[in-house]
C-alpha cells in the first residue's frame, strides 16, 4: 500500500532529513504543494529507479499484457517450447548439425 503525505514545500524545507528518512520506506512518498495545488513529489532513488525501469518496459513492449494473454493461450493448447529447447536450436552446434 501507497503512504502518501502532502505538506506545504515551506514545511518540507523544514523537515528536509526527516522526509528523506521517511521516504526510505517501502513506498511512503510526500507531496509538496504550493498555494494548496502539488508541486513536486519526493520518494526514495530507489522507488524512482524501479518506476523509471518499468516505464522502459512498457515503452519497449507497449503490447506486453496482449502478448501475455497469447502466450497463455498458446500454453493452454499445449503449443509451449521450453527455454532449453529454443537455446538448443539457436546454438552452433545444432546449426553445424542441421546443415
């Protein structure tokens, strides 16, 4: 579960080490708000990092969840290959073998 804590960015500036611990939690963030309308979140690097890399999935493979589904279908229909199995056709050994 998300912790989300909005303050004033003036509060902030005065608690600036106590929000920096706080964001080392497990998805605990603040929001920092100016005249009442939020300005800047801060969260831990690491929680940034983690969205940031899920953001590059989702950019890198905007069918992700269509892919998933056909996937399963195809697992469900006994049509699956195992990992093994692929590596051992694309190997230069099963190449030399196939010539």
């Amino acid at each position: 579960m998300n912790t989300k804590t909005t303050i004033p960015i003036s509060e902030a500036r005065k608690n600036i080490f106590k929000i920096a611990n706080d964001v080392q939690e497990a998805d605990k963030y603040y929001t920092l708000t100016a005249r009442g309308r939020p300005r800047v979140v801060v969260l831990s690097a690491e929680r940034f990092e983690s969205i940031m890399e899920t953001l590059e999935v989702v950019r890198d493979f905007p069918n992700l969840g269509k892919d998933i589904k056909k996937a399963k279908k195809e697992y469900c229909l006994g049509r699956a290959r195992s990992l093994e199995d692929i590596l051992a056709e694309r190997s230069p050994t099963s190449l030399k073998a196939s010539k």
